[in-house]
C-alpha cells in the first residue's frame, strides 16, 4: 500500500469518526446494529418486497443465526413486527 493510499483511509477514518461524534446520540436500548437492519428492511419494502429474516441476512452479508438473534430483540423491544409467512 503507497503512503497516499494510507493517508487517505486515515483521513477517511478521522472524517467518519467526526461525523458519528455530531450525531445525536442513540435512545436507550436502540443498538447501531438497529438502524442499519430498519434501513435495510425500509429499503427491501420499497422494492416491493415482503422482508424475511433471511432478505436482512443477505443484504447485509451476515449470518441468519445472528440475525435472527437481532431482529428478535428488536421484536421483543417494538421496533419491528414479524408476521407468519404465507408460504
């Protein structure tokens, strides 16, 4: 790796680092991991589709078991309601 690409991912690491320090900060019990899998799932409705535990789990390339996992807690906490499937 050349000196100008590390010095432009370090730049990139301290512009995100002062960008997440001027964000607000998260209510209580919301987990970083909670906004991303809303938007991933916001995302997946607009294209018309019926978000399964597995959809999040491709989208966001992360293993179904902890994914399952997150979506329960965020189930168990409001944010998020999970309906039988139809299949």
């Amino acid at each position: 790796m050349t000196n100008e690409k590390v010095k432009r991912m370090l730049d990139a690491c301290y512009q995100a680092k002062r960008i997440r320090e001027l964000l607000p900060p998260l209510p209580q019990g919301v987990m970083p991991s909670y906004i991303q899998y809303m938007d991933t799932i916001q995302k997946l409705e607009k294209q018309g589709i019926q978000v399964k535990v597995s959809d999040v789990s491709d989208a966001l390339s992360l293993p179904r078991p902890g994914v399952t996992r997150t979506v329960k807690d965020m189930e168990t906490k409001g944010y998020v309601k999970k309906f039988a499937s139809a299949e």
